[in-house]
C-alpha cells in the first residue's frame, strides 16, 4: 500500500471569528473508470473515492467521488470558525492508498 | 406434451428465444442511461419527493473539454444546526455511468456550496439534488454541450 502524492491546499492561516472563508484542494489522481481502452486494453479502474474535512476532529465535509469526478480532484468550499482550530484533509482510493493534510487556522 | 416441449428445446427455437430476449434486453442506449440514471436518483434520495429550485447552478453553457468541467453548486439555505443542507448529488444524464458525486454537509461549513470539476463524455444534462436537514430534497438541473468529450471510456 503505497500513499498519494501530496495533495495541495489553500487555506487562510489567520480569519476573523465567524468570517466565511475558502478552501481549495487538489490531488493528483488518475481517477481511471476502468471503461477506457488504450490500444485495444481495458485501463484498469482506478477511482478516488472520498475525501474527509475535519475541524477539531467534527465532520464538517465528506464527498464520495464516482466516475464523473474529474481527473486530478478539485474543490472549493467555504468554513467559518469561532476559534482557532485544527483542519484535517483525507483523502483515499479505492487501492487504500491515502494522503493526508493538516492545517492550524489561527481566529485573531 | 412431450412433443411440444421437444420443439421448444429445439435448438432454433432456443436460438429464436435469445435472439428475442436479446432485444428486449438491448433497448436504445439512451434508454439503458435513463434506468441507470432513475437507479442513481432513487439510491441517493429514496422515493422522497423533489421540488425544483432554490439551487444555483454555475456551469458553462458549452465545455470545450469534456474531461474538466468546472460546476459550481449553490443551496439557497442557511448553514445553522436549525437548518442546513446535509447532503448533496451530483448526477449525469449521459455519462457511460450517471455518478458524479456525493457530498455529506454539516452545520461546520460556513454555506451549502461546493466547487469542483467534472467530466462529461457528451452533451447532456447535470441534475443536483439537495437534501436538507429536515428530510426534504430540491432539484435543479443544466444542460451543458461539450465540444471534445471527456475520456471515461
């Protein structure tokens, strides 16, 4: 079991309390449907599944990904906190390989 | 009795029933995407009733490649414990499999949005549906033709 490249996030490091803000991450992935045939050979399926976002260890993002996920997973989606907090990204495929990704935001 | 069933196991007769069941059993594409479609929506929200709107959808009306269409997806709801969206599908009409996505929400996120970018392998039409905290679904969906198609098969 060998794990993904490292997946890359952007993230304040520093918001306002209760001030919404973004987070943008993309991993490298084939995401390969398993349907497609390069020179007569079936390419064997190789999907991302899920990806987690944890704050403070509460759930606050989970997506199942399926074929029409595009190659090389993108997202962009919005949190607000109260205080400072601990960010956790997970991400796994179907293999069980896994990257991971953690982020302190500071609430000034 | 016994003649009756000896000319059904004839082999023409056998090869008559499978050319037959064939048939009915390779309907149109199209159709065979429309069950699997139905099949996808019935797995993500039950037998739930849906109602149109209160879903912003940003997508380009035309993709010039398939395999990178950047969507955009926006609940018109408040993120609070009271009321949130909890989950949110993302399905295609014509894609060789209808699955997008699926995303699990909380009241953590700061709005029921989510970027991200999916393939199309043809013109066709992207249907979202959003659950909310209190058990309701809204639907909204877009059409978006593709110039190259992405390459899922």
């Amino acid at each position: 079991m060998s794990n993904l490249n490292a997946p890359r996030v952007r993230i304040p490091r520093q918001v306002r309390a209760g001030e919404t803000f973004e987070i943008r991450t993309l991993i490298e992935h084939p995401m390969e449907t398993g349907l497609r045939q390069e020179a007569g050979r079936t390419v064997p399926r190789d999907i991302l599944t899920r990806m987690v976002v944890r704050v403070n260890g509460e759930l606050a993002l989970e997506a199942a990904l399926h074929n029409g996920t595009a190659a090389n997973p993108f997202h962009v989606f919005y949190l607000k906190l109260d205080r400072s907090s601990d960010i956790e990204f997970t991400w796994t495929d179907e293999r069980g390989r896994e990257a991971r990704h953690s982020a302190r935001v500071l609430v000034a | 009795m016994i003649y009756i069933r000896s000319m059904l196991d004839t082999p023409a007769r056998r090869g008559f029933l499978t050319g037959a069941l064939a048939l009915i059993a390779t309907p149109w594409p199209a159709l065979a995407q429309d069950d699997a479609l139905a099949g996808a929506i019935r797995a993500a929200i039950g037998d739930t009733p849906v109602q149109d709107g209160g879903i912003t959808l940003r997508t380009p009306p035309v993709a010039e490649n398939g395999g990178q269409v950047p969507l955009t997806v926006l609940v018109d709801s408040p993120q609070t414990a009271e009321r949130h969206v909890t989950a949110i599908h993302v399905l295609a009409s014509r894609n060789p499999t209808p699955g997008i996505a699926d995303f699990r929400l909380t009241p953590v996120m700061a709005r029921a949005e989510v970027q991200t970018r999916i393939r199309l392998a043809e013109e066709q039409r992207i249907i979202v549906l959003a659950r909310f905290n209190d058990g309701t679904v809204r639907r909204a969906s877009a059409e978006i033709r593709v110039t190259t198609g992405g390459c899922l098969t």
